[in-house]
C-alpha cells in the first residue's frame, strides 16, 4: 500500500540553526501538510499546501517556516532559525483532496540543544 | 471550550471486550470526522473516515457522528492486545483539509 515516508527520523540541531525536514507523499495525491505535536500534546496543524502553494496555515506558522515542493516527489518544511520550543515530532500527511481522508508519515523527532 | 475534546485516559480492558473512544466538539461547521490509530513512535494512521453524520461499519470497527449532540464515537468489537495504542479523534470543515485533533486516548488491552 503507498505511503507517505519522511527523512530524517531523527534531527538534532543547535538553536538557532536551519533545519529541513522532508517528505515524500503518496504519488497521486495533490495536498499536502505538515503538523506537529509536541510531547504529550495534540497534534497540531501548521500548514497546508496545494498547486504549488500555501492554501492555509496556523498562527504557529510564521516567518521563521517556510514549505517548499523542490520537484514533482518531494515536499519540504524548512526552519530557518531554531527554537528550543520546536522541539516535536513533525508529520506529513497527503491527500487526494482537500476533503479526503489524510495519511500521515511516521514523523520527524526534531530536538533542538 | 476546547474545540475539540477526548478524555486521555489511560483505559484498560481485557481481551475480547468491546470498547468504546468519544470525542465533544463544539464548532458546529465540522463536516468530516477521522479516527486515527497512533503507535508508540509512529504516525496516526487512518482508522475510520466520516462525512456528516450516521455510522459507518469495518470490521471491528464501528464510527458514529451525531452532529445534534456535537459527540463521535468508535467502538472496538473483540478487542485483541495489537488494539493497544493511542486513538485520536480528528475533525475538518474545511476544504483546505485543515485537521483539528483530540488529545487521544490510550488504550491498552489485556491478554
């Protein structure tokens, strides 16, 4: 069955350092996100992405993130300068509609020191 | 008000019960329901997906939707050990696909 696969599993990084996470979707689906959940709390949403651009993102979405599709696979969240509140597992998900059921990737654990 | 609330638990049964997972929610534009299963150090993988309300049946699985009363619900039937995990109740109105989550329930099923 597809699958939607992230790398790295694990990230550790210096506060204050750019970090990028990837994702590979599922290969026929159109939207595309990024959520997180920080230890012991909800998974939350950060973004959604659709034709090549953002179609809606949360208040913890600001500046410092950006999202990215380099080419016709893959789907990037990039940290430009670190926080130790970033700290969380960060999951992608895809579907193939903006209404249709989401599948989620097993996350990447991001410690920042 | 929390938008969406699920009792964290933890809940602990024997083998072969059956259980039962709720969520509340109280923005009434929600439109379409998940369950979602989670293991320890994985991602939520897609249990039950309903538009509005009504039950939906797979397997052992069984969701309900009853929008008049703002509640979900997923029963287990049988439950075996392999149930044991976290399970997030996850909501949408958007089409943008926009998911608010519950803070999940542990579950853990005894042999």
């Amino acid at each position: 069955e597809p699958e939607v696969t992230q790398t790295p599993s694990h990230q550790v990084t210096q506060m204050g350092q750019e970090v990028i996470l990837r994702c590979v979707p599922i290969s026929n689906h159109l939207y595309f996100y990024w959520y997180r959940q920080i230890l012991g709390q909800k998974v939350e949403f950060l973004v959604s992405f659709y034709n090549n651009e953002i179609s809606e993102k949360s208040e913890i979405f600001d500046d410092q993130f950006s999202v990215e599709r380099p080419d016709g696979s893959n789907f990037t969240l990039k940290i430009r300068s670190t926080k130790l509140e970033d700290s969380a597992m960060y999951f992608c998900a895809s579907s193939l509609q903006g209404n249709q059921p989401q599948h989620f990737g097993d996350g990447t654990r991001l410690s920042i020191l | 008000q929390k938008e969406v609330e699920q009792d964290p638990g933890p809940l602990s049964v024997p083998e072969g019960a059956i259980v039962s997972l709720n969520c509340t929610y109280s923005n009434s534009a929600f439109q379409y329901f998940m369950w979602y299963r989670q293991y320890s150090r994985k991602g939520p993988e897609l249990l039950m997906y309903t538009y509005s309300s009504g039950n939906k049946e797979d397997g052992r699985f069984t969701a309900q939707v009853d929008k008049s009363s703002k509640y979900i619900s997923l029963f287990i039937r049988d439950s075996q050990p392999s149930d044991s995990a976290t399970y997030l109740c996850a909501m949408s109105w958007s089409n943008t696909g926009k998911l608010i989550f519950g803070q999940g329930t542990t579950l853990q099923v005894k042999p």
